[in-house]
C-alpha cells in the first residue's frame, strides 16, 4: 500500500481543497505554500497517478455529485480545474452549462453547502471561457461569484512562459469582498495578464479585479531540451508515410540546417489529411489521447536523416514542467491523459506564490484583527 507522501511541511501555511484533481500537478505545484486537506477526482487511471506521487490519503475518488460541502474542512483555497469539453474551440462548445463544463455548478454547489467557506477560489479552465461568444461564460461565472460575496478577475497564463509548450490557461481568481487587497497585487487597468479577450469578457462587470503579477523572466528551455534521444522511431515504413503529409512549405522548412526538430499535429486541410509542423522551438498545446489527431507527433534529424514518432510519456511531463521524478504509472495513453488534461506544474506555482499565498496571508491578518474573529462562516 502507498504511503501518505502529503504530509504537512513547516513551510506550508495555508491549506487548500482541490476539485477536478486529475494527476496531481496542482498539488505539487502549490506545495510550496498550500497542503492538500481534501482532493477528490472521478477517473481511477488519474487517481492512480495522483496516489504514486501524493499518497492516498487526502484524495477521494468520486463523482463530484455526490460530495457534500457540510462535511469539507476549512482551508484557505478552493481549487477547481473543471472540465473544458464544452468551453474548447476544438469541442462543441456547448457551453458553460452543458453536461461536462458544467459540473462547475457543482463546485459551486458544494462551496455553499460548506459550513465555513474558503476566502479564495480560483476555476481554471482554457481560453475558450472568456473569448466564446464575447465572454458570456465567463460572465455567468463571474455574477455567481459575485453572488457568493466575492470581487473577481480573470487572468490568461501561457505556460509558454515557462516551459516549451503553448498552453493558455484563464484562471478566474475570486476572493471575499470585504478583504483590502494589497495594492501591488491589483491594478488600474488591463495589464500583460489581461489580453483583449479578458477585456472584452470584462466589460460593466460589478466586482472585477485587475489582478496584478510581475512578468515571469524569460523561458530557458526549448522543445529540444525535454526531449528522449534514444527514445525509438518510427519503423521505416511509418515514417515515409509520416512525412509524406507534411506541407511542402513546412517541409522546405524543416530542411534548413538550423532546425533539428519540429513538433506538430495531424489536420484536414481541404479534405486531405497534413502534418503541420511549427517551428518556434515550443511544442503545441497537449491533449488527451482520444484519437489519432490528437497525438503530437515529433520530427528529428538524426545525423542527417528524418526521423518520426510520438512524444513520449517522459516528454509530456517535462512539458508540463513536472519532475523526471514524478511517476507515470499504467499505459502510454493513461500517462498521456495525465498530462494533457493536467495544469502546467510552473503556472499554477507562478499563481500561487505571486497572488494566492499573499491573498491568504491577508486573510490570516484579517482574522487577528476582525472583530468576530471567526473564520468566514456562511
């Protein structure tokens, strides 16, 4: 049986609940300032990942429907990756009240139902939440918070900044309205964590914050850092079939001598299948393995000659920014699911040191000088 691995550091001074828990990259990320009191995810394959890494004893497999908020712990944080099926540009967008994305109402179902209220929630979920329809999503989100009592913003991180991976991420960061937020953490206006989409979405909002971070220095590492070397390659059948759908522009390309590797996706363009390739030195967006088009595939010179294959699992943490330590139990696709439907490792730290734990330790000051000196009880 697996140890207990989140056992309480003399550093971590703020807890959190975490909702949508998925493989654990938000609790390691956090880790620094917050400790897991409570996770809970449905899938048993994520679960298995979350367990190797964190131990078994916060995390509670099962359907968010059937949690109750009375029973919850207090904790600083409420955390919640809710499911983008519905919010994707890639998906139907059905929207934020459609069947998966709105297991968010769930969420917020528990938090109301919890005797004491965490003072800080943050739902993160993809750029789709505040650029669909004009922001319309997220403005539902945000007067149902401001319902509940909270001042709200939302903020998009790239973990393009930190590792070579696109990946935009909205986080919307709530947190009680009856807090004075330092003024280093807000701002007059839109600022480099705030791009037109967000503005748009936040137009006459009551309640919107400006929420303020310094810019994270620039990013070390490229796609050919991260990578496997003696990882194997395509057989060579496989891969002559492989390159022959890469666009005759990508491929003239990928010819110079300053490009060692390419990263990219299988598309239809014009009813006929291509392999489009960038070459920015960052990999596209992950995500899960559901079909073929869904896979990245990786193009490489070896000593002069073309190679081809699939990311490996290793690869798909490290763009994620996890630790070669973290451990990736079951099949490729169980490892690859983890990681494409999982919040890059250096994002969520970036929010947690630079807003979040400073939010909680406002709060914690408010309690020594609040006058109920309760904590916030609803």
């Amino acid at each position: 049986m697996p140890q207990n691995k989140n056992k309480r550091n003399q550093k971590q001074n703020f807890s959190f609940l975490e909702f949508f828990a998925g493989s654990g990259l938000v609790a390691h990320a956090l880790q620094e300032h917050f400790y897991t009191k409570w996770a809970n995810d449905i899938c048993p394959k994520k679960a298995s990942v979350y367990v190797s890494n964190h131990g078994f004893g916060q995390l509670h497999i099962s359907d968010i429907c059937s949690v109750q908020g009375n029973i919850l712990p207090f904790t600083h944080l409420s955390w919640a990756s809710f499911p983008c099926q519905d919010l994707s540009l890639a998906g139907l967008t059905g929207g934020i009240h459609a069947q998966r994305s709105g297991l968010v109402w769930e969420w917020l179902r528990i938090f109301d139902e919890m005797i004491e209220k965490p003072p800080i929630l943050v739902a993160e979920n993809v750029a789709g939440l505040v650029s669909t329809k004009n922001g319309i999503y997220y403005r539902v989100l945000h007067d149902a918070l401001r319902e509940r009592g909270f001042k709200v913003g939302a903020v998009i991180l790239d973990a393009a900044l930190w590792v070579p991976q696109s990946r935009p991420r909205v986080f919307v960061i709530a947190v009680r309205e009856n807090l004075v937020i330092p003024s280093h953490l807000i701002s007059d206006g839109p600022t480099w964590l705030q791009p037109s989409t967000v503005i748009r979405a936040a137009k006459d909002l009551e309640n919107w914050v400006w929420w303020n971070m310094p810019k994270p220095a620039a990013r070390r590492q490229d796609l050919i850092d991260i990578l496997e070397w003696d990882a194997p390659c395509h057989d060579e059948e496989t891969t002559h079939r492989t390159l022959n759908l890469i666009p005759e522009k990508h491929m003239e390309r990928l010819m110079q001598d300053d490009v060692v590797v390419a990263a990219g996706y299988k598309r239809t363009r014009n009813g006929r299948q291509v392999l489009e390739l960038r070459f920015d030195g960052i990999a596209g967006c992950l995500r899960t393995p559901e079909g073929g088009s869904s896979r990245q595939f990786l193009v490489l010179k070896k000593e002069g000659v073309l190679k081809t294959r699939l990311l490996t699992i290793r690869e798909t943490a490290r763009l994620m920014g996890a630790p070669d330590t973290y451990e990736l139990p079951g099949t490729y696709n169980d490892g690859y699911r983890a990681m494409g439907d999982a919040v890059a490792v250096p994002v969520a730290h970036f929010l947690s040191k630079q807003l979040l734990a400073p939010l909680a330790t406002v709060y914690t000051e408010y309690l020594k000088t609040a006058n109920t000196g309760d904590r916030y009880v609803g």
